[in-house]
C-alpha cells in the first residue's frame, strides 16, 4: 500500500514558473524524500527533509514539513524544460521507503 | 560507472516461465533495497537486505518470489511461473549506514514484461 498521496496528479507550467507539489502521508515518520523519475528511468533522489525540520533548500528546490498535518510541498523555482519528469514523495518508517503515486510535471519551452 | 547497475535492463517471457534479475549495488553499500513499479504508480516495497540477512519481506513478495544476496555484495530476484501480473519496472536501491538518514540510491531498472 501507498502512504504518500501527491497532488496535484498533474502539472503543467510554462518555462520560468514556479512548481509547487504537495504531498500528504498517514503515518509518523524520520523524515521525509522527494524523488524525480524520467520517463522509464530509476529514481533520482532531490532532497531530504527531517522529522524535526519544517523548512530545506537545496539550489532551487525548497521542500517543507508539516508534520502536525502529515503534509509536504516541494517548491521548484525557476523551472525548465528539463525538470519535465514524475515527481514522488517518499516516507521513510526506518528502513523501508513508502511512495506516493507521483506527479506528473511538464514544462512547456 | 560506481552507482546501481541493474541486468538484464528488458525482459520479455512468456507466462509460467522463470525469470532472474541482477542487482549490483553501490560498493560498501551494506543495505540493498528491492522495490516493483507499475505503469503509473509509484515504487512499492518489496524486500530488503543488510549484508546477506534479509530483514524484511512485502507481502506483496508472494512464495513465487524470492530474493538472495548470499554474499553481501550483489542480489539476485528471482520469479518463477511468471504472470501476466508480474509486468512491472523492478528497481533496485542501496544505501549505506552512514549515508545521511536512510537516502537511498537507484539503479535504472528492469521492465519486466510477461505475455
């Protein structure tokens, strides 16, 4: 079973937006992982988020952490046709990683 | 090339034949993850190794399955009388103890395809 449920599925923004994704789960957590996958790719991992954080960056990504909400959001700024990918949040329990459905985000030129 | 290498990256079978897949993890990575993805939906978990122990089985991993990494080093995944159900993309992942807070690095995978 999946905990992390992305929303929106969907996204499609012009070059030079701004991508918000969201990403709730139900379960306590250690912390808390966005994945990006191209079509018919491994996953490449982008940033990790502690339990005990509520806000991280990383170049142009900046995730946060509600965890009185069991909630996150993954900000990309300034995107680019080459951020076009499925996004995933991931809950990690310890040992194990447990994915969302994803997010689908294209980015027009 | 020192990330994840997967093999075979295509498989093709018919159903109730076997079918095994490599895993080549990072090096010194003593955690190897195995996980099933199918067409869109996020990777589910279906077993993990630290060293050659496998400490945890999905339930997902029917007795069908079953999954080796006798020395610590590569893992091998092995399906037998595949279904059509079998159909996915299976990743691999590894990760190491000090590798901050459990961030775990993927190969490309295997899509797996049964007719």
């Amino acid at each position: 079973s999946q905990q992390g449920e992305e929303d929106p599925q969907a996204l499609s923004i012009q070059e030079g937006e701004n991508a918000t994704m969201n990403c709730s789960y139900k379960t306590s957590i250690n912390n808390l992982q966005w994945y990006r996958q191209n079509s018919g790719r491994g996953l490449v991992h982008l940033i990790l988020i502690r339990s005990n954080e509520r806000e991280k960056h990383s170049g142009r990504l900046r995730v946060t952490l509600d965890t009185s909400k069991k909630s996150s959001s993954l900000l990309i700024t300034a995107s680019r046709a080459a951020d076009t990918a499925s996004y995933f949040c991931a809950t990690d329990g310890g040992s194990k990683l447990t994915f969302g459905k994803g997010i689908t985000l294209s980015v027009r030129p | 090339d020192t990330g994840v290498s997967q093999d075979p990256r295509h498989k093709i079978t018919k159903r109730g034949q076997n079918v095994t897949f490599r895993c080549d993890p990072i090096s010194e990575h003593n955690r190897l993850y195995w996980y099933r993805q199918t067409l869109g939906q996020g990777p589910e978990f279906l077993t993990y190794f630290q060293n050659e122990a496998q400490l945890e089985k999905s339930r997902l991993l029917s007795d069908r399955f079953s999954a080796e990494r006798p020395k610590g080093s590569f893992s091998t995944l092995e399906i037998q009388r595949t279904e059509q159900g079998d159909s996915a993309m299976y990743l691999c992942a590894s990760s190491h103890p000090t590798t901050q807070y459990n961030e775990q690095f993927f190969g490309p995978g295997t899509r797996l395809t049964v007719l």
